[in-house]
C-alpha cells in the first residue's frame, strides 16, 4: 500500500499503456496523425481517452456534451461508449483540425453520433439553455480556452442533470497552478475553478492525477 499518488517514470508509464490501454487502430492512426500537428499538446493522453469511456458506460450516459474537441480523439472515445440511439454534441471553433475529426469519426462509422458545432462554446451553452436543455444532459466534457473554466462550470451545471457528471482536464496544468501570483489568464482561471470547486456544495469532487490533471464533479 502506499499513502499517496505514484510518480509515473518513462518506464513505469510504458508498463501502464503495455498492460491496459485498449485502443483500436482508428483511435491509434488518430493520434499518430494528431502528434505531428503544431498543437499536439492539445490531445488527450489515450489513456485519458479510454477512462472518459469508461465514465460513459458507467454513468449510463446517454446525452453527451463536450467543450473543446480539436482532432476529435475523446469525442470518438466516448462516442464509441454509448448505447444505441445515444449522443455526443461538440463545441468547438474553426479551425482546419475539424476535417480531420470529421474524417475519422465516419470511418469509425460513429458520425452519427456526434453533432459538432462551430462557434464560441458558451454561445452554443446558451443556446441550449434557451432551447430548454437544461438538465438535459449527463456528462460534460470540458477541455476547452481555460480562461472560460468558471463560466463553463456554471453552464455545465445548469445543462447536466442532477447526478450528471461534469469532467475538466488540465486541472493540474503541468504544474503551474502552484504559480504565486500567475500572469497567466490560463492559469489564474484554473486556479480559481479548483479553488473554487473545493467548497461547491452543487458538486461532489475528485481531482485525479491522470493527464495533465482531470477533475470530476458529480452534480448533487
């Protein structure tokens, strides 16, 4: 037993991936594919991406919303999670990654699943309130610009349903939210959202150290 998280080496996290990452040759060519982008930094480790589906199948989830999608690599693991007749709506912005997200979920013959819409996430989250969504959905995804983490939170919060999980990555920022006085926005915002979260009665919390530091927030 040890009384606190283990410090992954090179060697210790191959082992992880060698012993228990599941991923198919599609998730696979995506990422390779991804890896050569100038924003690489942006994809989800894998074995993130096979925990978010894991969450999917053991919430039940049925309506999925996901701020932040990129090459579409997590939303084609949780897309893959759903039951039949299940849903993934997609928030992001232009940008010419989204053909290549496009491209791979039809060739996992998941595009039917997935609905991805381009403009500013907390203007498609506003729609959706006004098309009376709210508490609608059961998990949020939220890997998105960080400055918007608290404003996401409270929209989450207004479209999950009671029960609902809302799921934000990067919590832990490669380490700069120990940053005294931050100058970045980035990361004042996710200084705020995980201090602030700390004490929201609205949610129960877990802040695990997988990635770069995902946090989970069942809505009570």
């Amino acid at each position: 037993m040890t009384a606190r998280t283990l410090k992954l080496d090179d060697a210790l996290y191959s082992y992880l991936l060698d012993v228990s990452l599941r991923e198919t040759p599609v998730l696979k060519r995506l990422r390779d594919e991804t890896q050569a982008l100038p924003m690489a930094r942006w994809q989800v480790a894998p074995e993130e991406g096979q925990f978010l589906a894991l969450l999917v199948k053991l919430t039940g989830a049925r309506r999925l919303l996901e701020v932040g999608t990129f090459t579409g690599y997590s939303a084609l693991c949780m897309a893959s999670a759903l039951p039949e007749g299940g849903s993934l709506l997609c928030c992001d912005i232009p940008g010419d990654y989204n053909a290549t997200a496009l491209r791979y979920w039809q060739e996992a013959g998941l595009a039917g699943r997935i609905e991805l819409r381009l403009a500013p996430a907390l203007e498609t989250l506003a729609q959706l309130e006004q098309q009376g969504q709210g508490g609608q959905f059961d998990l949020a995804f939220i890997d998105a610009d960080k400055a918007n983490y608290p404003a996401y939170l409270e929209s989450a919060l207004r479209l999950l349903r009671p029960g609902g999980l809302a799921i934000f990555d990067n919590t832990l920022w490669s380490g700069r939210v120990l940053e005294a006085d931050a100058e970045s926005a980035d990361t004042r915002a996710i200084q705020a959202l995980n201090r602030a979260l700390k004490d929201d009665a609205r949610v129960d919390l877990s802040l695990l150290p997988l990635g770069d530091g995902l946090t989970l927030c069942r809505k009570r």
